[in-house]
C-alpha cells in the first residue's frame, strides 16, 4: 500500500505539472488568436468541475467526518489501486500527445487562431478530441486509485457533463468557421471513443 501511495502522489504530481505546462503553452499560442468569446465559459467549467470533487475525494479519505470505509471498495483494493495508476498514466500521457499534435494550434479556451488549420494526423485521424479523452481518463484513473465509489462518480460525472459542453462548444466555432471541411472531418472521426462515439 505504501508504494501506492507514493507511485499516486508521484502520478498527481505529474498530472498537476503537466496542465501547467499545458497552460503556459496555451498563453504562448494565445497571441495568434482570432476570435474572442467563442469559449463561452467552458474551460472555467471544466475546472470547476474537476477542483471541488478533487477535494471531496481528499475529504472521503481521510476526515473523520467520514465513517470508516464510507463508499470504500477497499475489498479491491490494491489491484484497483493500481489500474487507477495506470489509468491516469495513461491519461496523462494521451493529453499530452494531443497538445504535442495541434502544436501551435492548441489553446485551452475554444479559440480560432491566425491560420487555423484542421489537424488530423496522429491520435487525430481517429478521435476528435483525444486531450478531453486523456482528461477523462486521469479523472477516472484519480477515482480508482483513492478507492471510493462516491468519489469516483462525482470525479467521472462531473468532468464529463462539462467536457461534453466543451465539445458542443468547440465543435460549433470549427463547424461556422472550416464549413464543409469540418464536416467531412467529423464524419470519418469519432468525438472521444475510437469506433464508438
């Protein structure tokens, strides 16, 4: 359990210096920016879905308000533990790979730079939106590892309805401004899951 620990607080970490570099990207890619309040609050909501339930999660494990063992699935514990791990690994490194793709075009509010261009190469060609993927999925990953169902829901729903807004935000300012050639995009591409959605 010790080495859960320390291998989550590690994977946290990481997760927290990775959106930082995520942002100082986004600020050095903001100066070409060409549409203004085409983001209608979405990455404000994203956040304030993903802090507060970061903190209830915290809160569940380890207040003592809490019973002991309220919402724990601590019977599975630590293999779920572990694919919590390796979830939010996984989800760390898909965000970064997508921000790596769109390079110079990515920002984190739902912006149409100078230029703009549609990217669909790499994880691009297959999912539409493979960063908010990779965010999901540290979400999910973070809820595995803490080992409690009540937080694990809050982490995953939560993040979803707002990344899900995010989307149908997104998606309008790429649809008004490439036309058909989004459109014959998203028709031989998936939103988030490959083959699926």
């Amino acid at each position: 359990m010790v080495t859960l620990g320390y291998l989550g607080i590690s994977l946290f970490a990481l997760w927290v210096l990775s959106e930082v570099v995520i942002v100082l990207i986004s600020l050095r890619n903001r100066s070409g920016v060409s549409s203004k309040g085409a983001d209608r609050f979405s990455y404000f909501m994203v956040w304030v879905s993903t802090v507060p339930p970061l903190g209830l999660e915290y809160l569940l494990r380890v207040h003592p308000i809490f019973g002991e063992g309220f919402g724990s699935f601590s019977t599975l514990f630590p293999l779920l533990g572990y694919l919590g791990c390796f979830v939010f690994a996984l989800g760390i490194t898909m965000r970064l790979v997508a921000v790596a793709t769109l390079h110079r075009y990515f920002t984190v509010s739902v912006s149409i730079l100078e230029k703009h261009a549609i990217v669909d190469t790499g994880i691009y060609g297959i999912i539409r939106h493979p960063s908010y993927l990779g965010y999901l999925a540290s979400m999910l990953g973070i809820g595995l590892m803490f080992g409690n169902w009540v937080g694990l829901a809050v982490l995953v729903l939560l993040p979803l309805a707002s990344i899900l807004y995010r989307i149908h935000v997104e998606e309008r300012v790429l649809l008004h401004h490439f036309g058909a050639s989004y459109q014959a995009y998203a028709k031989r591409t998936k939103r988030l899951l490959p083959g699926i959605w």
